[in-house]
C-alpha cells in the first residue's frame, strides 16, 4: 500500500510556495507584530496540517527579510529548496548528531 501523499505536495510548486509565503507573512504578523499566541498557534497547526515543513517556514520568519516583499521571500525560499534538493536528507537520530566524532566500540556486559 503506497504511503498518502502530503497535502501540500497535491498543489503545484508556484501554488504551494504562494501557500507557505503567504502563512510565513501571517505567522510574522500574529508572532512578533500582535504577539497573538492563539493565533500563532493556529497558523503553526495549519503548518503540520498541510505537511509543510516547518524548517522551511522558519527559514523564512528568520531569514533577515521585509515580510512584505514578496519576491526577496520568494527568492529566499528558492534557494531554501535548492539548499534541500542539492543536499541529503539527515534525520534527528543520534548518530547523525555525532558526525565527524569517533564511535567508541560497544562493550558487552560480562554475564558473571
């Protein structure tokens, strides 16, 4: 069984980073202009809910950019995914946090 497609990779490209744009502009707003927490915390369940990843979103919040130019924040956000296309994927495991660090080698409790 093939897994679901994300809800935000139903839209085309220029459809879904007119979506994130436009809620990275609204989350600006609610979170350092009003300090609406309730609805930050709206905006960011609208984030998960269509599966955009919030790395991405973040990116754009604290990327030194006017939240009001829309092109400086397009063009953020394309070099973010060139960013993400060009390099691997790396999850949050622990070995990935260790990289570069020499692995000590496994001890094995003595049963005695």
């Amino acid at each position: 069984m093939p897994a679901p497609a994300s809800l935000c990779t139903r839209f085309n490209a220029g459809t879904q980073q007119a979506l994130v744009l436009l809620l990275s502009q609204q989350l600006a707003d609610a979170q350092f202009h009003r300090a609406d927490a309730r609805g930050t915390e709206r905006l960011w369940r609208e984030v998960a809910a269509l599966e955009i990843d919030p790395e991405r979103v973040t990116a754009l919040l604290y990327g030194g950019q006017d939240m009001n130019d829309r092109e400086a924040l397009r063009s953020q956000d394309d070099a973010w995914l060139a960013q993400q296309n060009a390099a691997p994927r790396r999850g949050w495991a622990l070995r990935n946090l260790h990289l570069g660090r020499p692995q000590l080698p496994q001890q094995r409790f003595n049963r005695v």
